[in-house]
C-alpha cells in the first residue's frame, strides 16, 4: 500500500510495520524527519548503538530511550528492572509490587 502526503502531512505508525521508502520521481526535494521508539528487544538495521558522546552523562531514563541498557543482548528480550527505569516513572509503586506487569 503506498502512503502519499503532501508538505506539512505526519505519519504514524508502529515501527513493527514493515515499511520501505520510494523513489523521489518529483521536481521537489523532500525531507523528512524520522523518529522511531520501540520495543527494547526490535533494533534497527541502521542503528546498532548509541555513540559514546551521546551517552556520556546520560541518566539512566535517557540511556533506556537511546536504546543503551545492556552489552549482553539476551537483556533486550528479558532486562533487570534496573535496566528499564521508564517502567517505574511510568507504573509508580505498582511496577515493583508485582512480577507480572
């Protein structure tokens, strides 16, 4: 299915869609701004880590965002609670209360 737009327009969707670009065949230029968040264990082709620079300093919330919680990758599919602070922020008390969520 192709997805036209015209300057200005947004698109959302969940980065688990699979989706490809097209080719420019106008006499416009096109730019776009991409930003993708997704589940910590779907990584990108085209982005395997966060540079060091981006990381230096980073708090534990920015690291989980940058995609940055573990060296071992096994923790993607299965993280410490340590590694997902956003969890907590976002559950409050109730995240540390029970095994389940």
């Amino acid at each position: 299915m192709q997805i036209c737009g015209k300057p200005g327009d947004v698109f959302l969707f969940a980065q688990n869609l699979w989706h490809a670009g097209s080719p420019n065949r106008s006499d416009f230029t096109r730019r776009q701004l991409f930003i993708g968040y997704s589940p910590i264990w779907m990584r990108p082709i085209d982005y395997h880590a966060a540079s060091p620079a981006l990381l230096e300093g980073a708090d534990p919330i920015r690291r989980q965002l940058l995609g940055a919680i573990s060296e071992n990758y096994f923790k993607f599919y299965v993280p410490d609670e340590s590694m997902v602070p956003l969890k907590e922020l976002w559950l409050g008390d109730a995240a540390s209360k029970s095994e389940y969520i």
